[in-house]
C-alpha cells in the first residue's frame, strides 16, 4: 500500500499541479479577454479624440493663418511704429534739457535783475533821504532864522503899539508871552 500510497499522491500532486495550472490558464484568459477589451475601448476613445482633434486643427487652421498674414502685414507697421515713438521720444528728452536750461536760464536771469533793481531802489531811496535832509535842513534854518526875525519884529511892535500900561513910569512895558523860536517847533 504504500506503492499505492505513493501513486496515490503522485496522481493527487499532478491532479492539483492541472487543476492549478487550469485555474493559471483561465485566469489569464480572463485577463487577456480584459485587456483585450480595455485595448478596443481605447483604440476606440482614441480615435474620437483624434477626430475631435482634427476638426479642432481644421477650424484652428484658418485662424491661425489669418493670424500669420495679419502679423506679416503688420509687422513692419509696428516696428515703423515704435522706431518712430522711439524718435519722438528722444526729441521730447531733448526739448525738455532744452526747455530746462532756458527755464534756469531765465531764472537766473530774474534773479540777478531782482538783486539789481533791489541795488537801485536802495540807491535811489537812500539819495532821496539825503536830498531830503539836506532840504530839511536848507529851508528850516533860514525858515528858523526868518520866524525868529518876524517874532522879534512883532515883539517890537507889539511893545510900540501898547505903550506903557497901568501907570508904570519906569518905561517897562507890560511884557505879553512873545513866541520863541522853541514855541514854533514844538
């Protein structure tokens, strides 16, 4: 029995080796059945997508064409354009330094006249002072000197005029308040 023991399990063995190997042969007919049918529905979403794609370039391709002839017929308008823009802008740069040298220029200008006129009006005021002064004092002395004579003189006449008042016989007159020369300037 132990022969057939041995047999035995050798026959089992073999049986689980062809039962395994079965089980291995479906299992990857199953899977090559999948992948088969997942190979197809790709196939297939590809295709859609490369006919989406397709009418996309065909629509696309007359934008993008119109696109490249509007830039080749632009193209040399823009870069006159800003070869222009580039010119004007360095005339404007050198009109404003232009315009700010004169600008500083005159203001110098201003400047140094203000410091002359002030000069001559310092000059002319302080001339003015002196003539001034020197008329004040050319007219007030003589004016001083004429005042003090016409005092005088109304001062005698005054005392001729009145004579000797309350019986005074010592020849002194009554004396009235006789303007001074310090009475007309004060």
């Amino acid at each position: 029995m132990a022969n057939l023991d041995l047999q035995t399990t050798q026959l089992i063995i073999v049986a689980a080796v062809a039962l395994s190997m079965l089980v291995q042969a479906v299992v990857v007919l199953a899977a090559f059945i999948i992948a088969r049918k997942m190979i197809t529905k790709l196939q297939g979403d590809i295709d859609e997508v490369r006919t989406k794609a397709i009418t996309l370039m065909d629509k696309v391709q007359p934008l993008v064409e119109k696109t490249r002839e509007f830039l080749e017929h632009t193209t040399p308008k823009i870069e006159g354009a800003v070869a222009d823009i580039a010119v004007v802008t360095q005339k404007l740069r050198a009109e404003s330094d232009d315009v700010q040298a004169a600008a500083s220029e005159l203001i110098e200008r201003a400047r140094r006249q203000g410091a002359r006129m002030d000069t001559m009006m310092t000059k002319t005021l302080d001339t003015v002072d002196r003539a001034a002064s020197f008329m004040t004092d050319t007219v007030s002395k003589p004016m001083r000197q004429l005042s003090a004579v016409m005092a005088s003189a109304k001062a005698i006449v005054e005392t001729l005029r009145t004579g000797p008042a309350d019986g005074r016989t010592d020849g002194r007159a009554r004396t009235e308040h006789v303007n001074t020369e310090q009475d007309y300037y004060a």
